[in-house]
C-alpha cells in the first residue's frame, strides 16, 4: 500500500512552535489531510510523545516518535523511535548534553507538556533550542545504536541544515535525509530523499509530506493494536486537572504566569537532571506501558526497510539552493 | 563605542532597532550561535554569517545591541522584525567577518 507519510513535526513543547501545536491538534490536522505516518519531533524532548500516541491511535494514524536533535554544529537531525517509552528513554539522555540555560518565555516561546486532551501537564524550563554538548556524528550513532530511524533534517535549508553548517553530509547510519527541494549527491549521498513538513503551526501540517510503499502486514497488525490502545486510554485517563488549562484554547497567549495544572500538581519544579521526576511520572503512564512495542518496531523496520529500497516519493519544492 | 560610530566603521546598511547613541563595550566574532550563547559578553556586538531569526533570539538572550552580517548574506524579514521589537541593530555589511573583526579591533584599541 500507499502511505502518505510526515516524519517532521513540532508540538507546544518546541519553544518556537505554536501554543495551539497539541499533539492531538497535530494528529488532527494530518489526519484531515490524509496523512497515515506522522513522527512528533519535537527540539531535543520527548515529552509529549505519550500525547502524541493517544492523539494517534484515536485519529487512526500510525505515530512513530522522536525528536529533533540539535549537535554541536547546529545541524539538525531527525531521530526516531517505533514507541513513546524507547523515545522517552533516548530523550532523557539528551538531557545531561543539554546546556543549562534557562528558558526566557517572553523572548523563546513556551515549553508546554500536554496530555492528549490538552490539559498541561508541566512547563518545562530549560531553553530546549539550545545545541546539545556532543557532535552531529556523535548523535546519529547514539540514535542508530538505540534502533532509530536517523534522518538529517531539511538538509538544503540555509541555517541549521549541514548545508549551512558544514556544506556536505557526513558520512553516517542514516535511514533517509529530508530536504525541502531536489538537492545534489553532496548532500544526500546514495540516501533515499524524503520531504517534510517541519510544521510549527497548525496551517503548516501536511504541507510538504511524501508517500511510501510499505507492505500491509506491519502497517495492520499495528493499526489493530492501536484500536485496543486506545481504548485503554480513555479521555481523561492520564491527567488529573482542569480541561480549562486547554492548551488550544490560548489562542497565542502566553502561559508564562500560568501555574501548571493536573499532573504538574505532584511534581517537583522541572530543573533537568536524569532525577527528574517528570520522566518517572511519565514513564509508568498507561499510554506509555500498555502501548504495543511488538508490532511497533514490526512497524518501523518496515517502514525502514522501504526508506533503503527507496520506495519513496517526496513532495518537493522547486527553488534554487543558495547560501 | 557607540553604534553610530560602528556605522562609520562598517560601510553597508543597518537594519533592525536600537538607538545610534546605544554604548556597545565590545565584540564577539562567531559562526556558532551555542558559541556565541556561552562565550559572547553582555554589550557586545556580534559579527557572524548566520542571518536568521534565532540569531536575534541568542543577542536578546545574551544581551547584544548589535548583530553585524557579513557577506551581504540576505536579511530575512521575520529576522529584521524580530530585532526591530527587540530593539538589537542590525548591520549588513559587504565585508567578511575577517574584515571586520579587524576593523572594530583597531576602533576599539583606540
């Protein structure tokens, strides 16, 4: 089957995403847009990713999860994983490679944990744009090692890209590259090349997605999966709290001043540190134990296998590429 | 040094906000913004080739009254914006950052 895939997506927890980005107005939007493959990758954090696998299974989508990694040299790379709990676990150590500086809302953007309901869970406040302390290379083995999908971001774009930072692609263990439009062999090397939609906002989801061959087995027995999931998840199930904390309901304004509601409640102030009690408090949620790793991984080792034969088609933008 | 007196200095245009009497105590030259986040001074103006928006968010965080693009890279809008509301100047200069760095270092030995 064709599968109409966006592996690129930010939600409220990137600084520089929109407050109305939940992982389920995210799931929602892809959806309406007919896409069947949708990746939450969110600056250097895993956070929301256990939103993200409620806000998918009950919009029929098959999420995979990960994270936007930012290196040394300030190229991006997509890294991802088949269930919430592997990317959580890869997301927490990130965090000793995360540069303490504190997260000025007013001039970054907020941080925003969610549930799937959209209830906020935590203000994260560390600045999560920041470069992380370990190199590009460094970080596409670690990803690889921890069996995720490595794929350098928007590689022709003129900043953050390796194209701005380092003018070609290194050699590495990736799955794929992404670019916004064709690129030269010098920066996509015998790669599949994908196309993503790097959505912030909600009017960016889908924009620029690509469709891939995959065979039905995986993709079904996942999808079949994700219906029980879901119903183990019910509305409600993950938060305590307010549903007037909607973090859609903002409409751009900012929840600096506003005290983190539901499961924040419990929790000591977020300061980073592997002792967090925020990735306890997540790591034992229902959404991310009972999620079905087994046919998950089924899942992206098909999807990885048709990245390598090159089952893809990207929806690229014509422009040229100058620096 | 005051700003107006880097205008003088760096032949090209100015974009962004800040007034031309704002004091600037010094640069910092780099390419790296996680460099110019650890290392650049409060006060500082920065030269470097990264024309974009995050830029400007690193000047505000670190507290540059000045960014100085070398290589006539382009200026994005939303990165003119956002150091107009920031009130950071902005200078687009011809020059490279070799140039420059060189230039502002004699200024200032003065």
């Amino acid at each position: 089957m064709i599968v109409r895939a966006d592996l690129h997506n930010h939600s409220c927890l990137s600084p520089c995403a929109s407050l109305e980005m939940s992982p389920s107005r995210l799931a929602a939007e892809a959806r309406a847009a007919g896409v069947g493959v949708l990746a939450l990758t969110d600056h250097n954090a895993a956070f929301n990713c256990p939103a993200f696998a409620v806000a998918c299974a009950r919009e029929g989508i098959i999420p995979l999860f990960g994270m936007e990694l930012n290196p040394r040299e300030e190229a991006h790379l997509l890294a991802l994983f088949a269930a919430p709990r592997l990317a959580l676990e890869f997301a927490r150590r990130l965090e000793p490679l995360l540069p303490p500086v504190p997260l000025r809302p007013d001039v970054l953007g907020d941080e925003v944990v969610v549930d799937a309901d959209e209830n906020v869970l935590e203000l994260y406040d560390l600045w999560l744009g920041a470069a992380l302390d370990a190199g590009f290379d460094e970080l596409a083995r670690m990803a690889s090692d921890a069996g995720g999908l490595v794929i350098p971001a928007h590689v022709d774009r003129p900043a953050m890209s390796v194209y701005s930072q380092l003018g070609f692609l290194p050699e590495g263990p990736y799955d794929a590259v992404e670019s916004i439009g064709p690129v030269p062999r010098a920066l996509c090397g015998e790669h599949a090349i994908i196309s993503g939609s790097d959505a912030h906002y909600p009017e960016h989801v889908a924009r620029r997605p690509f469709e891939i061959e995959l065979p039905d087995e995986p993709a079904q027995a996942l999808r079949k999966e994700q219906v029980r999931f879901a119903s183990d998840c019910p509305i409600g199930s993950f938060a305590v709290g307010d549903n007037d904390d909607r973090a859609h309901r903002t409409d751009g304004e900012l929840m600096v001043s506003m005290p983190a509601k539901g499961l924040a409640r419990t929790f000591a102030p977020v300061s980073a540190g592997a002792e967090s009690p925020l990735w306890e408090a997540l790591l034992v949620l229902p959404c991310v134990t009972k999620y079905p790793e087994g046919s998950a991984r089924d899942f992206m080792e098909s999807f990885r296998a048709a990245l390598h034969e090159k089952k893809v088609k990207p929806t690229h933008v014509s422009r040229p590429l100058v620096l | 040094m005051l700003l107006k007196e880097i205008g003088a200095i760096i032949p090209g245009e100015r974009a962004g906000g800040a007034a031309v009497e704002t004091e600037v105590s010094g640069v910092y030259t780099s390419d790296l913004l996680s460099d110019v986040m650890a290392h650049a001074q409060e006060g500082q103006a920065l030269v470097t080739i990264q024309a974009h928006k995050n830029t400007v968010a690193v000047a505000t965080l670190v507290g540059l009254p000045a960014i100085i693009i070398c290589n006539d890279r382009e200026l994005p809008e939303d990165m003119i914006e956002s150091a107009a509301q920031e009130g950071i100047a902005i200078f687009r200069t011809a020059l490279d950052q070799y140039e420059v760095s060189g230039r502002l270092w004699e200024a200032f030995k003065q």
